[in-house]
C-alpha cells in the first residue's frame, strides 16, 4: 500500500497510473442518508477524480448513508471549485496523485477522458484504493491487459461504469436467454450510436487561465491547445472523437450494449470471439479521426456469430429479426436463437412473442447477479469485501472486442484473437496496435 506518498514520490513509482443513466426499479430506503445515520467512522470515505461532464455522479455518494465525499480533483479549477461547493465537499485538488496521497480515503471514482482510466487506476490499486472506473476501460488492449494487477495483485474492488447491469428489466431479458426460451442462441446483434467527423485543429490558443492543460493531456500527445480539442466551458468533442484520447464511440458507447453481451458470454463460458473481420470509416479530414460509423462480423470458437455495428447501420440492416421494431432502440443487444428474439436496451426490453417477454418474471433457475443502484452496490462491495457486478474481468473482455474492431478498420485485415496467449493475430501491425506509447514521465 503507498500511503502518505507524494506526488514527487508517485512520479517514481511509474505511472500516472491514469454515461447514461442506470439503475435498479427499487433503491432501499436504508442506503439514502435522510433515512438514518452511520457513524462518520464507519463511512467509505470517497474521492472523486474528474469534475466534467459525467462528474454528476459524484454528488451521489452523499445521497448513501454508508459513504461520503471528501474530495474532489480536476484540471480545471473553476469546475473542481464549483463542484465543491455544490456538494459542500472540503478538498479540491488539481491534481489526482493528492487524493491518493490521503490515508483517509478509501476509495475513487474516476471520471476523466479515456486516456487517463487505466493509468489512474492503477496508480490508484498501487495506493491501496478501491476503485469505480467509468466506462470504456482503455485506450488500447495492452492497458485493458495491464489493468488486471489491480485484482490480481492488490486485490481492490473493482466496479465499471456499465450502470445497465443494475437496471432490472436487462438482466431479466438475459435471464431469458440463458434458461434456454429462444433455444440455443446462433446470432448476437449489437449497436450503439456512432461517431462524428470535422472538428477544427485551428486556430490555436492560448490555455485558459485556471487550466492545467499539462496535466489533463498527461501521457497523450501533447498537442496545441484548441476551442475543440478540450474546451473546459464546452462538450468534451475531442475527448470523445480524438484518437490521441480515445477510440470514439465505438468503445465509449459501445462499452454498453457490449456489456450486455458479455454478461451474457461470461454466464455461459464463451469467453470472447476469436475472429473478427469489421469496415468501417476513419476521417480523412478534420481533427476528429475515430471510426464514424462500422460493422463488425466475429466469431466465437463454438460458432456463435457477433454482429457489432453502429445504430445507423443497424437500422438498415434487413438481417436482423424484429427490426422494425427494435428501430425505437439507439442502442441495444439482441440475442437471436432457434426460437425466437430476445433484444435488452435501457431503453427497454422486447421479444419475438409477448409470451416469450412474460417469461422475465419467473424465466428459471439459471439468474444474474442482482445488483443495487450502482453507488450503492460499489460502496456495499467495499464495505463487504466483494467485488461489485460488474467486474474488471468482463470489462476486460468487452473491452478487447471493441478495440478489435478498431484494428480490423485500421489495419483493413480480418484479425483473430488468442486467448491463451491474449494476443492480436493477423496482422503484425495490429499487433504493434495493441500498445499506445505514453508521454513522458508517465508509464504503466
């Protein structure tokens, strides 16, 4: 455990080592502070690390009686300030290796851009806290990879920021499938929104005062500061379609539905697909340079196919079932089998027949973990010693196949995945893909 370090001392050790709602149909009186109180002693003490656009989250922790916020952290200082101040929190750092410095708090919840998830939590791990991460996992396979010490090593809890597996009427949907009403499933389809091109690399600018552009930029490329790489009053745009910080919403709103999916596999041992052939479009132009739009056709060893493609292309597709009725959905999984559909988004859940629907209430023997809304659930898998449901090890997975179809549109190549050696396979240059360099001085 690295307690009391400084930031000089964390700088030696390595590292720097660094959407959408979710939630359970009932959340029990007991866990919400007006409901009664826990002794401040016996609170999980919390950090919260990044004060942007998903920062909201944050201010739950005071809404649980068995947790507490006491510190915010941001490179932007009117946004840790005013976050501060909304939750009457007492500490607001610039940087993130101060809240971990503290002996007194127990756990973070990391809110950056992507760049940053995998190296703050490692660093986080290595300072001895329990961690929930948002969503998607890493820049590149290599980090997903690396991110494993974090259980493997330290043994700290670990939640994903894929909030959909605390939302009932999901896992119900998937419970369906698993106790066999649709029969043997052949075909998973899975969409999300997809990305965006343009974005202006000019005029540059000077950093905003009370910005520490330094330090946000951290071991990406450091590049010239402009309104659409990283506006701090603005949307986040580059931080989302910028390849330097990101692979767009292939992983970033992918990392949901294909969660779902991965529920699923886990449950039923498949691992993750071991080929994987996907077209797609990069940018030629503008600083925005993410894939816009893909589609992806994998492969598990058993023969059960993945059809992963951004909602535009999902909508137009004829291929698959019920169709004119999951359009409604921008983002979903559907799991096709020998007799019938079943298809599960936040936006709902549906099936082939209403008879097959109705089988959520009572679907079987074979049942998820049931989970509790998601500040909740992590503050509860802290204090109990456990690891929440959604684990590091299904982020890694799900992870893995976003970034595959990433490579298989920048390399143009059908890959193929082993697992035993947890290596890319095909294409040497999409072997060199699954690591990203990072700036100096930081390091995994």
């Amino acid at each position: 455990m690295m307690r009391g370090i400084s930031r000089k001392g964390f700088l030696k050790t390595g590292v720097f080592a660094g959407g959408a709602i979710g939630f359970p149909a009932v959340v029990p009186s007991a866990v919400l502070g007006k409901n009664g109180s826990v002794a401040p002693s016996n609170r999980i003490a919390v950090g919260l690390i990044g004060c942007g656009r998903r920062s909201g989250v944050g201010g739950e922790y005071n809404m649980v009686r068995q947790s507490k916020l006491l510190a915010v952290c941001d490179p932007v200082k009117w946004r840790r300030e005013a976050r501060a101040a909304e939750w009457n929190v007492p500490d607001a750092y610039n940087d993130f290796r101060d809240v971990l410095a503290r002996d007194d708090i127990d756990a973070v919840h990391i809110v950056t851009p992507d760049h940053w998830h995998v190296p703050i939590a490692l660093m986080a791990a290595r300072a001895g806290k329990d961690m929930y991460v948002e969503k998607p996992l890493s820049l590149c396979i290599g980090q997903s990879l690396a991110a494993r010490e974090i259980t493997e090593k330290h043994g700290r809890v670990f939640q994903y920021g894929t909030q959909q597996r605390s939302m009932r009427h999901l896992r119900m949907g998937i419970e369906i499938v698993l106790n066999g009403h649709i029969g043997n499933v052949k075909e998973v389809y899975v969409w999300c929104p997809g990305g965006a091109k343009g974005g202006l690399a000019t005029p540059e600018l000077p950093v905003p005062e009370g910005f520490d552009y330094e330090l946000w930029t951290g071991p990406a490329p450091m590049k010239p500061f402009c309104e659409d790489r990283c506006s701090p009053h603005g949307p986040p745009k580059a931080t989302y379609f910028c390849y330097d910080y990101s692979i767009g919403m292939l992983g970033g709103w992918g990392a949901h539905p294909v969660d779902q999916l991965q529920w699923w596999a886990d449950a039923e041992n498949k691992g993750i697909p071991v080929e994987y052939k996907t077209t797609g479009f990069l940018p030629g132009k503008g600083l925005f340079d993410t894939v816009v739009t893909w589609n992806m056709e994998a492969v598990y060893a058993d023969g059960t196919k993945l059809h992963f493609m951004d909602s535009k292309t999902a909508h137009a597709s004829q291929e698959i079932p019920g169709i004119e009725k999951l359009k409604q959905f921008g983002n979903c999984t559907v799991f096709a089998g020998e007799e019938g559909w079943v298809a599960v988004s936040r936006e709902g859940m549906l099936a082939s027949t209403e008879a097959l629907r109705r089988k959520a209430k009572d679907p079987g023997s074979r049942k998820l973990q049931e989970s509790s809304w998601h500040p909740v659930a992590f503050v509860d898998a802290i204090r109990n010693g456990t690891q929440p449901v959604s684990t590091l090890e299904s982020a890694i997975c799900s992870d893995i196949i976003c970034h595959m179809g990433d490579l298989c549109v920048r390399t143009g190549k059908t890959l193929g995945w082993d697992d035993r050696k947890k290596m890319v396979t095909g294409s040497a240059e999409a072997v060199k893909m699954m690591h990203r360099p990072l700036r100096d001085p930081w390091t995994l």
